[in-house]
C-alpha cells in the first residue's frame, strides 16, 4: 500500500490527533457505556418500584374507570410524583384513557405510545421510549382491584434517561487522565517522526525546495494554454493564470470545490466527456473553448483529473480548414470508389459483346450524375455545402442507399455567423445517421431539404428505418447514448445538438414506425458568433 506523501509538520498532526482521538473515543465508551448501563439499571429498578407502590393505593383502584375519577387520581399521582422526583405518573384504564399526567390537557387522551400492550394483560415490565417530555425508561404496572383477581389499569412511571453531557460531567478526571497519557504518547510519536526529516526530504535543503518548486511554478504558469489540477473530490489544486483568464476568476481558488465556482461548475454537467477523454466545445465565461479531461495517475492509480481549456478562435482557421479538407478527402474517395465499380461493370458488358447495354449503363449513370451535380452546382451555392452533400449522395450509391434532395432546395450566401464548419458538422451527421439507419430495409431512402429564406435557415433530413423508440428519444442528444451499440458512438447527434444551439438555433425530432425526421432551424441575423 502506497504512503500518501504528506509534511512532516502534517504527519506529527495526523499522527497526534488520531492516537488522541482513539484514546478519548474508546476511554470514553467504555466508561460512559458501563456508567449508562448501571444507571438505567437503577433507574429501572426504581421506576419498578413507584409504579407498584401507585398501583396498589386503594384510591387508584377504586377510580380507574369511574367517570369523575382522574379528580382523586390526578392530585394523588402528582403528590406522589412531586414527592419521588420522577418525570411522570401516568395512570390509564384498560381503554388507554389517562387519569393523570404532568401536562392537565393530556387527561382524559388516549395513552398510544406503542409499547403499553404487556401491561393490559397483567405484565410488569421496562420500557424505553420517547414520551412527551423526552427518552425515559418507563415502568409499567398493572393496577388489580378485587384483591388481585380484576385488572382495571396500568400505572405508567417515567424517568428521563441521562443525558451524555451528564454522564461525562461526572467523568472528568478519567477523561483527563486519558488525554494527559495520549498526549505524551503524541509526542513521543512526534520526535520519532521529526527524526526522518532528511529522508522524507531526499537530503535537500529547504531552500533547494523552494527553487525547484519556483521553477516548476514558473514552467507552468508559461503555458499557452489553461490547465486546471482537480483532486479526487473535485477540489482545485492547481491552476494557471491562462485558466485563470479564460474563466474570469481574479481570485485564489486552491483549494475550492469545482461546485462552488458558478463559472466552472459546468464542467460537472459533462460526465461522459470526463469518463471518456474526449474533447468538447462548452461556452466558458462569453467565450468558446475546447476542453480536454484526462486522468492522473501515480504508480497506476488515479489521484485526480487536468483539464486543458483552449480558446478556441485561437484554433478556428485551422479547424474550419482540416473539416473542409477531410469532408471533400472523404466524397472523392467514394466518388473514386463508386467510378471504379462503373467502370467494372462497364468492361464486363462489352467483355460480353453486349455493347448496347453498356451504351445504355453509360448514359443513364452519366444522366444521372450529371443531374445530381447540376441541381447541386444550381441550387446550392456554398461549396462546402454542395460538396458534402455530393458526397453523401456517392456515399448512399456505395452503401445501396437512395439519398434525395427535395427539389424546392436551395442554399445562397451566409452571414458571417453561420460558417461552413458549422453546417458541414450538422448535415453530416444527420445525413450519415440516417443512411445508417436505413441500411438493409426494405425501402432504402433518405430525404433532404435545405431551405434558405430571409430570416431562418431550414435543414430536413428524414429517412425511411425503423424509428426510435419513444423511450429514446429524449436520450440521442446525450454524449455517449447510442442505439447502434458501444464503441465510438453517441458523439455525432449531441454535437450537432451543441452546435444549433450554439447558433441560437432549434432541433426537433419526429420519429415513428414510418422512419425518423430531424428539422433544424438556424437564424440568419443575431447568431453567435464561433
């Protein structure tokens, strides 16, 4: 088992204070068990004793049960009360109706504590409950008239049990004595440990310490980015002034749980991404960043977690150029993929001799390629955009998948708030989800529109699959949630949903056994800026 390595000064503490506490704790059970124990003992012996005495006045049994009799029966049982310095005597009848009691307005109540059963039936025994004034043990005797042969009531005698601060009021000396004798021990520990300094200081100097620490201090505050250290507990231990700036903090903050700083206590809401590493977009303080959560580790145990934080207008451009990349990298590959099967089938037909046929392939898939293409260059004037959907119309031709573009479609310029990395991140992942969702049905179609009117952008994307179950529907735009089963999965619907609302925009979902229909809303003027 690894040693936490703590301060010798925190070692001596621990050490002092735990040998105290244990001393005082046990000391202090032992002795207030056994004190508690005799006392309740003794207490019970002289409720008992009460409680008979009461029972057996000749006043008690001849006005239990008489309509006027809590008059004779209550200043009896007070008298006797006042007289013996008990809590209360409470007498009751066989039906639970109380003759006395120290409080005149619960005369003529039903005693229904729970515990007076045994005594209706002639039992004497203790109990211990809490009453009306408090814990007490309490005595019940049966009251018999008729020398003994007829039960006409119960006699009830309370005693209020001692409280501990009485009981340790009377154990002063030994508790003293035990914290003289832990004390000595504590010190005695603390000389021991005050004898490995050195070594729990690997022989340096404390000033040598110190410049290490400087250093480290210095190299990490240089950083180019915001790095925020959380203990197991979620409490900051480290922290850099470019966090610091990023998140608008102008405070000391070691030491403070993620919780109490309503600027970073968002990153509590984000579960999965802290399970799984993986990097997010989250609004931080005005400002949009990217966040990474990584574990610590030492010797194969994790301590805690780091979370690196970037501007991200510092990283846009790059961004926005490696999406732009990678979407056009990906239609020509399945442009080049799906030319290559054309050309196959092409040889074959004239390897058969059968020309006209592969006259006829080459028109109709020309035709056809060249329609797509034109509506697209017509009606979709972002090329970024024309060019994710052209490769997502090859990707569908590739997986036997019918993608269709409604042809009241049409896309122009954008406001500079809505960029092409945007649209691309929520098209994508749409268009992919719903060629995934239809693959092997019967009815193989995904239908897109895009239509772009004066104030708001509307994107449809609705295929022909099996729907999501009502139960799952709340959940797709959880990180992590997928229907499709575990790997990487559940990241592409949650970051579409990120990135509308990002732009003040609106996603709904309509699904049923006919299929799934997402419909997107951006606006055009007041967007967010990236």
């Amino acid at each position: 088992m690894n040693r936490p390595h703590l301060k010798l000064g925190t070692k001596i503490a621990i050490l002092s204070f735990f040998l105290i506490l244990l001393s005082v704790f046990l000391a202090g059970v032992i002795i207030v068990n056994r004190i508690s124990d005799k006392m309740e003992q003794e207490i019970g012996y002289r409720a008992i004793a009460i409680a008979r005495t009461v029972a057996q006045l000749q006043d008690i049994q001849e006005n239990l049960g008489a309509e006027q009799g809590s008059k004779v029966i209550q200043p009896l049982a007070e008298r006797i009360r006042i007289a013996t310095g008990v809590e209360y005597i409470v007498v009751f009848d066989m039906k639970r109706m109380r003759y006395s009691h120290p409080y005149l307005d619960r005369i003529g109540t039903i005693f229904n504590d729970g515990d007076e059963g045994p005594s209706l039936q002639r039992k004497e025994y203790l109990s211990q409950a809490v009453g009306v004034l408090g814990p007490s043990i309490r005595a019940f005797v049966p009251v018999l008239a008729d020398e003994g042969t007829r039960q006409v009531g119960v006699v009830a005698v309370g005693i209020l049990v001692p409280t501990i601060k009485d009981i340790i009021s009377t154990l002063r000396i030994q508790l003293y004595s035990s914290l003289i004798m832990v004390l000595s021990l504590g010190i005695l520990g603390s000389f021991y440990l005050a004898s490995n300094i050195k070594k729990n200081m690997f022989f340096l100097e404390p000033n040598e310490i110190a410049r290490m620490l400087e250093e480290r201090v210095a190299i990490f505050q240089a950083m180019d980015e915001g790095v925020v250290a959380l203990n197991m507990e979620n409490q900051i231990t480290v922290i850099n002034q470019k966090a610091c700036h990023i998140a608008g903090i102008t405070k000391n903050v070691i030491g403070v749980h993620l919780n109490d700083l309503e600027v970073l206590s968002v990153l509590n809401d984000l579960p999965e991404a802290r399970d799984s590493s993986e990097t997010m977009e989250l609004l931080l303080n005005q400002t949009w960043v990217i966040i990474n959560f990584l574990p610590v580790k030492v010797k194969d145990q994790i301590v805690g977690q780091v979370i690196t934080i970037k501007d991200k207008t510092e990283v846009r451009k790059m961004a926005e150029e490696l999406t732009g990349v990678r979407t056009f990298i990906e239609a020509l590959r399945v442009q080049n993929h799906e030319s290559l099967n054309k050309l196959h089938t092409i040889a074959g037909l004239i390897q058969l001799n059968r020309v006209q046929e592969a006259m006829e392939y080459v028109y109709n898939v020309t035709a056809e390629q060249q329609e797509v293409t034109r509506f697209l260059s017509q009606n979709i004037k972002h090329p970024s955009v024309a060019g994710l959907l052209l490769g997502k119309y090859n990707r569908g031709k590739e997986l036997k998948v019918d993608v269709l573009f409604e042809h009241d479609s049409s896309l122009g310029e954008l406001p500079e708030s809505i960029d092409s990395t945007a649209l691309t991140i929520i098209l994508g992942n749409l268009l992919e989800n719903a060629m995934e969702a239809v693959v092997g049905k019967e009815l193989c179609e995904v239908h897109c529109r895009i239509k772009q009117e004066d104030t708001v952008l509307i994107f449809s994307v609705e295929d022909t699959g099996g729907g999501i179950p009502p139960e799952d529907q709340m959940k797709v735009f959880q990180w992590g949630f997928s229907t499709k089963g575990t790997g990487n999965r559940g990241i592409g619907l949650p970051l579409v949903k990120q990135t509308i609302e990002r732009l003040g925009g609106t996603i709904e979902l309509e699904s049923g056994n006919w299929g799934t229909r997402f419909g997107v809303r951006l606006p055009l003027k007041g967007a967010h800026l990236l």
